[in-house]
C-alpha cells in the first residue's frame, strides 16, 4: 500500500514539477540556507507528501535542495527519497552519482583514513572504467575483490563489505545484513549508492563530500530519466545517435577556442576535471620521479573547491603535500612563484602550480612576460642537478576566450595546462561540464590526465555536451557584451561612490584580451575600531545585494555564478566560493557578475538609490 502511494504521488511530481528542476544549475543564496541544504528541502517535500500535494505551485515553493547539481539538487533528492522508501531506509542514506566508479572511491577513501579494510563483492563484471590496480597504486586504496553469484554468498568480513550490482530497471535493491554498502550501476546514467545500516551513518557526510569536489550528482535529466525508468518498471534508456559527431564538434570548438592542437578533455564539472588532472600528474610523477615529493602550489585565497580538493588529495597520499601560494592584494602571483620555485627545487622535488587568471575575487592579471621567464627559467638542486621543471595548471574560468598555450602565448613553451568550468561562459550556466587543453609540450600529461578522467568515470554526459555544441560559437561574442556592460557599469559607481574599491581589469588589460565580466567591491565603512568598521561593511554588503534582488528580481540575482545568459549575478566570496577557505583568507566583499543581455540603466538607478540611502 505505502509503495503504491509513494509511487503515485511520484508520478504526479514527475508530471508538474517546476521547469527549473530539470534546467537550472545554481541557486539563490537568500533562499538557502546552507546548513540545512542536506535535509531541509526534503523535510518540506515529505509535508507536501503527506498532505498529497504535488501542485507545481507548492513545489517551486521549495527551499533549495543541497548547492548546486554537482553536490545534489531537486530531482537527484526526490529519487533519492523515493528509493528511501522503496526501501525502508533514511533518505540521507540513498546517494546517486553521475559516476559509476566514484561511489566505490568514496567509501575506499573514507576507509583508507580510518585505517579499515574493505571487500568489494560483484555480480557480473566491475564497470570497464575501475582499474582496480591503478586505483591502489595511485590512490592509495586498500581492498580486496570477490566475485560472486548472489547477495547471499558473500562472506561475514572484518571492515566494509561493498556489493556492486548491475539492473536494467531501478526498482530492484535488496539490502541484506551482510554488505555495508550497495552500488547499483545503471550503465547509461551513473549509479546509486545505498548506506545499509546504522553502524554505516557515519559514512554519509564523507560520501557526499566526495560527491561534492571529485565528481557530481547524477545529473537532472539522467535523474529524470531514472525517475520514469522507476515508475515505469522499464529498462533505463538514454541513446543520442549522433554523440560522436556533436562530441567531435565541442572538441574542435574548444580547440579553436582555445587555440591549441592536441584534443580537450571534457568532465561532468570544473572539479572533476581538475580532479582529473592533479591525478594525472600524481601519476606521472610516480612513473617518471619515483620517491620524489610532488607540491601543489595553490593559492589560499582561491575557489573553494579548488583548495579543499587539493588539500584532500594530500591528506591521502603522503608524497603530495600543498604549499600556499600568496596572488592577491600585496602579493604579486610572479614573486611568489619565483620564490616557491627556487625552494622546492632546492630540495628535488616536483612542484605543480594551480592558479587563476584573473585571480578570484580581487580581478588581478600577473605580468605574463615575467611569468613566462619564471616558469622557463632553470632552477638546480641543492646537489647542483637541473631540477624537475614546473606544470603551470591554469584556472582561466574568468576569461576562456584569451589564448594562452599556443603559437607564442604566454605559456606555450615549458608544460602549461589550462582549465575551465563549463557552468560559466561555455554553458552559459545550462551545464556544470568543465574542459581541458594542454599545450604541444603535455601530450604524455594529458593521455594520464584522460586515463584518469575515465577511471572516475567523469567524462561529460551526452546532454552536456549537446548543450556545450550549442552554446561554444556564441560565448566569445557574448563573453564581449557582458564585458561591454561591466565596464560601463564599473565606471558608473566609481563615479557615483568614488570612496568604494573596485577590483577590475584596467583598460590596458582589457586590450589585451583579458575582459571578464566579473568585478568585486568593497565599500566604505564606519566605525571607532576594525571590529566595527568590518561590521558595518559585512551589513552594508547584504544590504546593497538585497536591494538588488529585490528592485530587479527577474534579472539580479544572489547566486555565485557568473558567464550567465542573462541578467546579473550577486555574491560574497566569503560565503560561497570561498566557503572552505580558511577564515583569514576570505573576502568579505561584494562580487558581481553581469551579463550582455540586461537592462543596465535600471541597475544604475537601482543602485544610486543604495548610494543616497547610506
């Protein structure tokens, strides 16, 4: 009876559930609140079952479910939940993945920092993408594997006992007392991972938080089709017949795009990409520099999820170890790596560098011919031997469109490899899918960098690339517009509040190429002390962005992103890209992001009246 009800209500959802569910890839903080994206979304939906409410009305009514779809959004929980109750367990406990490899990694990981052994039992055949010896030779991950017939022969374990299992449908997950953990694998749209018992729950927040930076949520449209599979009792069926060709096609974009040769590779998202590459470049370094250390140098400041990823990475294996890179503010991004650079070579070991340009928040481009001698230059050991030259690992999310690792560009010589988070410009937000190019000299370092894409099973989906074919030939012309508006923006409130700090390119940099359309502030304050002056900004902040979304709420937004189709985007970094930053390192600033299709002059005088109230 119970399932019935849970299955009919379900189908209702399916049928009226708001459009954003299945398109949108951010969020509006001022209707989320972070510490219950995990459970709040799904404490009202459970309301709504229980009245029998499925109007669409009472849906978009919603708080926001989880961050943004990498982590998990209102599809991926509403198939969660109902798997929950198919099955009788929490709905915290049911995880889907667009991966089906990551699930495995996820418990491997938390089990390698606990010290506790791990069986993986399977029916069938593991995914072709786990190479079991990879993943223990690079990653560090201990475990055992054992085929077997049925669910019941797998044998009493000391430590977790995983079973993978493979269905066409997805009404079939049989929990029994003897596995810690089930991964049913559905081929076409990723997989779902069912926490099985109490003794278990400890392990959630891990397994979403690798969910989080290493991979993403099975995606709204796969969820979508996963919902309908379920309903239907129907096999999962998700074909595109021409994804060669429209994969062929954002490759040569990207290419052109980015004005290098050897082909790009294309994740689910920007962390899975970067991801991609600090595993591939661990991996070479363990084949070419056997015993050595490898650095990452990141800066502190920078996007969240790169420096948590990072750090989470050295926290599992012993060789790799982060060093803080200072960009921004009195800190030239050159000097600093200058100096870095001369102190692991010092000591023989292998330094990365991860940055972005511009930085982010404060807007900053370093002198690249400066940069290009530092990275160029021939640094010796303490022993007087040429020491391992540097893999320049670039973040160039801001601005996609300037050319850095071709013909002559600043970082064509040497091993330079540059990143993008395809939310942004290359979406135009309609997808979380991320890329990456090398230049001539990073082949051997991007056939590793895709071996492990493909071991974590992080490629693209089908529709993201779609999405991708359809927006790459717009995005240098929109990337212009949006400029276009920022400046002209930026210009106004410098002469409208001349006391604020505005953090943008100067218009030499912008003819060079480099026209983001993104800009930070930071506003006058009041006070006796720096307690109260940094009171009165935080306050200021918010109120400024509130006024913005409220005068103009088809168009402001208060969400993180930016490279958006329309409208203009309003955030604090640190609130939300910084938000594993430490709290020394944040930027209690505005951010604000526009785009080239918008109506400026509203926002002027949206915001000339914020500056004749303060």
């Amino acid at each position: 009876m119970e399932e019935n009800k849970v299955l009919s209500y379900i189908k209702e959802v399916v049928e009226k559930m708001p459009s954003d569910w299945l398109r949108l890839t951010t969020h509006r903080l001022d209707i989320y609140n972070e510490e219950l994206a995990k459970s709040q979304f799904l404490d009202e939906f459970e309301k709504l079952y229980t009245a029998n409410n499925s109007e669409t009305s009472a849906l978009s009514a919603l708080p926001t479910a989880y961050d943004y779809i990498r982590l998990g959004h209102p599809l991926s929980s509403v198939l969660e939940w109902t798997i929950a109750k198919l099955t009788q367990v929490d709905p915290e406990q049911v995880i889907s993945f667009s991966s089906k490899t990551i699930p495995v990694m996820a418990i491997l990981r938390t089990n390698l920092l606990a010290g506790k052994n791990t069986l993986i039992n399977y029916t069938g055949e593991l995914p072709t993408e786990f190479d079991a010896d990879l993943i223990k030779q690079i990653y560090g991950y201990t475990f055992e594997l054992n085929k077997v017939d049925h669910i019941n022969d797998i044998p009493e374990f000391n430590g977790s006992s995983i079973y993978i299992t493979q269905h066409e449908t997805l009404d079939t997950f049989n929990l029994t007392s003897n596995i810690d953990f089930l991964i049913s694998l559905h081929q076409q749209i990723g997989s779902i991972l069912i926490v099985n018992g109490s003794k278990n729950k400890d392990y959630i927040a891990d397994i979403q938080h690798v969910r989080r930076r290493e991979t993403i949520a099975m995606t709204p449209s796969d969820t979508g089709i996963a919902l309908q599979s379920l309903l239907s009792k129907s096999p999962v069926i998700s074909i595109n017949s021409n994804h060669a060709d429209v994969k062929n096609n954002v490759l040569t974009l990207l290419k052109d795009i980015t004005g290098t040769k050897i082909n790009p590779l294309v994740a689910s998202s920007g962390l899975s990409i970067q991801y991609a590459i600090m595993m591939g470049l661990i991996h070479d370094a363990f084949e070419n520099h056997k015993g050595k250390a490898i650095k990452f140098i990141v800066p502190p400041n920078c996007y969240g999820g790169t420096n948590d990823q990072a750090r989470r990475i050295a926290a599992c294996i012993d060789a790799v170890e982060i060093v803080d890179l200072p960009v921004d503010g009195d800190n030239d991004m050159v000097t600093s790596i200058d100096a870095i650079l001369n102190q692991i070579a010092a000591i023989d070991a292998i330094p990365y560098i991860i940055a972005e340009i511009p930085t982010n928040p404060r807007v900053e481009v370093p002198d690249l011919d400066m940069l290009k001698q530092v990275l160029q230059k021939e640094r010796k050991t303490a022993s007087g031997e040429v020491a391992i030259d540097p893999v320049f690992i670039l973040d160039q999310t801001f601005c996609p469109n300037v050319h850095f690792l071709g013909g002559n560009n600043t970082l064509a010589q040497g091993r330079a490899i540059s990143y993008a988070s395809g939310s942004k410009f290359p979406s135009g937000g309609k997808c979380t899918a991320g890329y990456c190019v090398g230049n001539k000299n990073t082949m051997n370092l991007m056939e590793k960098i895709e071996l492990h894409l493909n071991l974590c099973d992080n490629e693209a989906t089908e529709l993201q690339y779609s999405i991708l074919s359809e927006q790459l030939p717009s995005m240098n012309q929109r990337i212009k517009d949006a400029y276009k508006n920022t400046r002209d923006f930026v210009t106004f409130i410098h002469e409208t509040l001349p006391e604020a700090k505005i953090n943008f390119v100067s218009e030499e940099l912008a003819q060079q190429g480099f026209t983001p359309s993104v800009f930070s502030l930071d506003l006058p304050t009041k006070g006796t002390n720096e307690e109260e002056k940094e009171t009165y900004k935080r306050a200021l902040n918010l109120r400024l962005i509130n006024l913005m979304i409220t005068e103009i709420p088809k168009e402001s937004k208060f969400c993180v992103s930016y490279g958006q189709l329309k409208g203009c985007y309003w955030t604090i970094p640190a609130t939300s890209t910084q938000g594993t930053t430490k709290e020394g390192d944040k930027d209690y600033i505005v951010r604000a992001s526009l785009s080239g299709n918008m109506d400026l002059d509203h926002h002027k005088k949206v915001f000339r009246k914020f500056v004749e109230e303060i």
